[in-house]
C-alpha cells in the first residue's frame, strides 16, 4: 500500500492484537456506538481506530512533514457495581475495563512500526465518553505520531522517518 493511513491502520491494527490480549475487536471508526437506532455487531472490548486531523508543513526540495493525530476508542460494554460496599470481586470486575486501557495505553506509547517510517506514537490525552443508555463506556486516547513524505527525482513520493528535531 501506498497511502500512509491505510499501511499504519494496518500495523497498528497488528500491533493491539498481538499486545493487548483484552481486545476482542478492531475496526476502524465509523461511529459505531453512535446511532441511536441499531447497536452494530461488534464484540466487546472493541476498539476503533481513526485519523481526525492531520498538520502538513511543507518542507525544502517539495517534501512535507506530516503530524498526525490517532484516535484510539476503547468501547466496553460491561458494567458492574463498583461503590464502596460492593464485593470486592464485583469491584475488581468494574474496574476491568481500566486495566485494559492500562495495557492498550502501555502497547501504543512509545510504539513504532517496525521498518520505522513514522515516529514513534505518543499519548496526548484520555477522555471519556459514555453511551449510558446504549450500556457502552468509552474511553477515547489521543496519540500523536509524525511522519515525511518526499519525492524521488522521477516524481515518487516515499514515505520516510521525520528528523528528530
């Protein structure tokens, strides 16, 4: 593949399978747990990966530095009691879904794609979002990850590693 998003969905898709064993579903997001009429056929924990915004700085001799921002959305769909006079193995249930975020967080950041063509991705942010009434928590983790495109002399953009500045 040519497109940078396409070839880096793919290895990050890669990447949480094999290092987030919690993880039952990986797809790219579409707004699944969105629609307030049909709950999409999606095994949970799941999460959906997206691009929301990318930056180009144009760079000397035609390239361009690109710093791009991954959304990563983990949608559980278990809920347990967890105030303080619940059991503690009921709380520990509830609590299931942060130690999964735990594990997601710890595969992503710092992560690089083995033949290094971007840098290696870097958490920003975790926020939550609920769909109480579609019994789904949330939690959406913002990276970032930086990458060039430059091209050849015969015209052919390549994808490489951004200079560490």
């Amino acid at each position: 593949m040519e497109s940078f998003f396409a070839t880096y969905y793919l290895d990050l898709q890669n990447r949480i399978k094999t290092a987030v064993a919690g993880i039952r579903w990986i797809e790219q997001d579409y707004g699944q747990d969105s629609s307030s009429t049909w709950r999409p056929s999606i095994d949970f924990p799941a999460v959906l990966i997206d691009f929301p915004s990318a930056d180009y700085e144009h760079i000397a001799l035609g390239g361009t530095t690109v710093k791009v921002e991954v959304s990563v959305r983990l949608l559980v769909a278990v809920f347990s009691q967890s105030h303080d006079t619940a059991p503690n193995e009921i709380k520990n249930d509830a609590m299931q879904y942060l130690e999964i975020e735990h594990e997601l967080t710890k595969a992503l950041h710092g992560w690089q794609p083995d033949d290094g063509y971007a840098q290696p991705l870097m958490i920003e942010r975790a926020t939550t979002s609920n769909h109480n009434d579609k019994g789904i928590r949330v939690r959406i983790l913002k990276f970032t990850t930086q990458y060039d495109e430059r091209s050849d002399d015969k015209g052919i953009f390549k994808i490489t590693p951004p200079k560490w500045q």
